[in-house]
C-alpha cells in the first residue's frame, strides 16, 4: 500500500536540506520501487508568516493521517520576540505531543572519513557509534505549571516545571532496553538524582526496568558527569537515556564528536512505530538560502524513515552507504570541510549523494 509521507520544511536551512530529501525519496520511488506520496504543509515561523500559527490544524491533520513526517527546522530570528507559546517552536513541540512521538532516537555515528573534522583528536572519536534515547513528550518541556509571574514585591519571576510519571518513564525506559537488546547490551541512563527528586524517581523506574532485561547492563550517570565523560571517553557509552531537557543537551554534544551537527539525524517515534524524522540542527537562519547548509543529516533522516517506519530496511542501508560513498568521493560541505576536499553546497551534497545510490 501506497505511504503517506507529510513534508514540512519549516523554516532557514530547512526549507534546502528537505528539498534534498524530497530528491532522494523521489529517486527512491521512480528508481528503487519504493512506494510513497508525498504532501508538503507548514509548521514554523513560515506557518506563523502565512496562516498566524505555527501549527496549522492543516498542518496538524496532514501529519496525524500521514505514515511518516519528514521535517526540516524550526525557528529564526524574525520571530523571537513573539511570546513563547506562539513562536515557531512550538510547531514543532506541538507535533511531538500531539503525535505522541515520545521515544526520539539520536545516533551519534562517527564516519570514519571525517575523524578529523571532529574537533576532538580522532583517536577519541575513531570508530563512535553512540545511541542517544531523548524522551520527547515530557519533562520541564511540557510541565505546568510555567510561567512569569509576579511578586508582590513586583519583580517578576520564571518558573517551569520538571515532572515524570513512572509509566513516562517506563515507556522510554523499556524503547531504550530494546534498542541496547539489539547492540552492545550495554545502557546507561542519565540523570541528575543526587539533586532532583524527578529524576530519582527515573533511576528507582529504570532500575525496576532493568529487571525485565537481565541481559543487558544498566548503569547510571549524573548529567554533569555524562556531558564530561562524553567529551573525555565517549567511546565507553552504547546506548544512553535521558530525559527531555537532558537529551536536547547531550545530543548537540554528542554531535560534534561526529565532526558536525548537520550529520544528525533523528526519528520520533510513537508507540506503534509511527515517525516523524529530522535532523538534529536547527534552522540556521545565518546561513539559509545560500546553499552552503549540509543536508546529510536530513538524508540520513530518510534512511532512517525507511528503517524505522516503511520497514525497508536494504533501501536505508542503500541511502547510508551512498552518504558514505560521497565521503569517500571527497565531498565535503562548509561544516565538514577539511583542507584537499572537495567543497560542495548543499544541492551538490545531494546529487551526489543520489547519484551514488545505484
Ligand atoms: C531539538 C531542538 C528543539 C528542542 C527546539 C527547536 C524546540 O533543539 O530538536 O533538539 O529543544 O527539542
Ligand atoms: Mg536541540
């Protein structure tokens, strides 16, 4: 049967590096038998230009009826001074939580053609292949209450909340033992329990967890340690989970050990499979419209659409060692370019990319 694909490009570089993916799904629909259509919507800052909110009920329906949601970014200066709830963020946020996409999977995989892009000495990074499991649809994203008040004194105050149940936490736990199940056995669940009582609350359900998967073993970090150790060693981590706020840190850490932010990708899942897939980056508004944006995070993205959602496991495989082929061919853009490569912008990096598929 014929699968629904919702675009939505949303804002800055997303609106390019989408527009590459589109390429590659198409190749993969005329060229591989893959069997898709595709409808673009608006989310974000360009949602708000065009209709006055970030998530359209259009925008919204598309992406309950669609098997899979490919986006790009959100976000751009011309919007921050909007109060909170209507920036363009909250598109996106609105779309985790109305899709219930709770489980976000983050690879950190270091290409070994790029391991001195890394910042970090490539004996550090050589060879990194780190799962972060970001839970998605809670925490002190989500939290009530939140707000700025004011005191009686009249100075103003922020406040958020940060809040877990015990079945959040079990759902993400049980996503993340899975996933270790199938690699290296080994996950470490990160937190901050020596100050905070919710996420003592998630050591106590994680270790409860842990007794259903004998076979993997569980250990525990505090979210400081966690960011130094990543930088220190990262090599020790297979799989790791954490919490909303926790993962959307570590997870931009954890990209540069790979040589760029732009190589991220990323799937959200829901219980049943169902995705929405992204890179990590943001909309980069600094560098939108000039073609210099890397869109392999966003091809990798597909890849990881077929893997997860379509259930086409050789076509991910394909797209995944196309992107490594282009690396091999030398192609590098801005983000990742090293003295002697071949600097390509972002519709370069995707032709090749697709050229490279058969
Ligand atoms: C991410 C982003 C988002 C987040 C923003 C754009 C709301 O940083 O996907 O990591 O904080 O989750
Ligand atoms: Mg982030």
């Amino acid at each position: 049967m014929t699968k629904k694909i919702a675009v939505l490009p949303g804002d800055g570089i997303g609106v390019e590096i989408v527009a590459e993916a589109v390429k590659l799904l198409e190749c993969l629909r005329r060229d591989f038998g893959l069997d898709i259509e595709m409808e673009q919507a608006l989310v974000g800052g360009a949602a708000i230009d065009a209709t006055g909110t970030p998530l359209p009920d259009k925008t919204l329906a598309l992406a309950k009826q669609a098997d899979a949601v490919l986006l790009g970014a959100v976000g751009g200066p011309q919007w921050e001074a909007l109060d909170i709830a209507a920036r363009p963020e909250k598109g996106l946020l609105g779309l985790r939580k109305e899709l219930n996409l709770f489980a976000n999977l983050r690879p950190a995989v270091l290409y070994p053609q790029l391991a001195s892009a890394s910042t970090l000495k490539p004996e550090v990074v050589a060879g990194l292949d780190i799962m972060i499991v970001r839970e998605l649809t809670g925490d002190i994203y989500f939290g009530q209450p939140r707000g700025v008040r004011t005191l009686p004194n009249s100075e103003r105050e922020g406040f958020n909340t940060m809040v877990y149940s015990e079945s959040e936490i079990e759902r993400i736990g049980r996503v993340a033992f899975d996933i270790a199940r199938k690699r290296n056995k080994k996950l470490c669940s990160v937190d901050k329990a020596n100050v905070l009582e919710c996420t003592e609350l998630w050591r106590e359900v994680m270790t409860r967890v842990s007794k259903d998967y004998p076979d993997v073993t569980l250990t525990h970090m505090y979210v400081d340690n966690a960011a130094m150790q990543l930088v220190r060693a990262p090599k020790q981590f297979d799989v790791m989970v954490t919490g909303n706020m926790f993962g959307d840190i570590l997870s931009d850490e954890a990209s540069m050990l790979t040589g760029s932010i732009g190589m991220l990708p990323s799937a959200s899942l829901d219980a049943n499979g169902k995705g929405m897939y992204e890179p990590i980056h943001g909309s980069a508004p600094d560098i939108a419209g000039k073609n210099v944006a890397n869109p392999l995070a966003t091809l990798l993205s597909v890849a990881m659409m077929l893997r997860y959602t379509l259930q086409q496991a050789e076509l991910a495989a394909r797209v995944e060692r196309a992107v490594s082929r282009v690396l091999d061919q030398g192609y590098r853009t801005a983000d990742i370019h090293t003295e002697g490569m071949r600097k390509a912008g972002a519709k370069e990096m995707g032709d090749a990319v697709i050229a490279a598929l058969h």
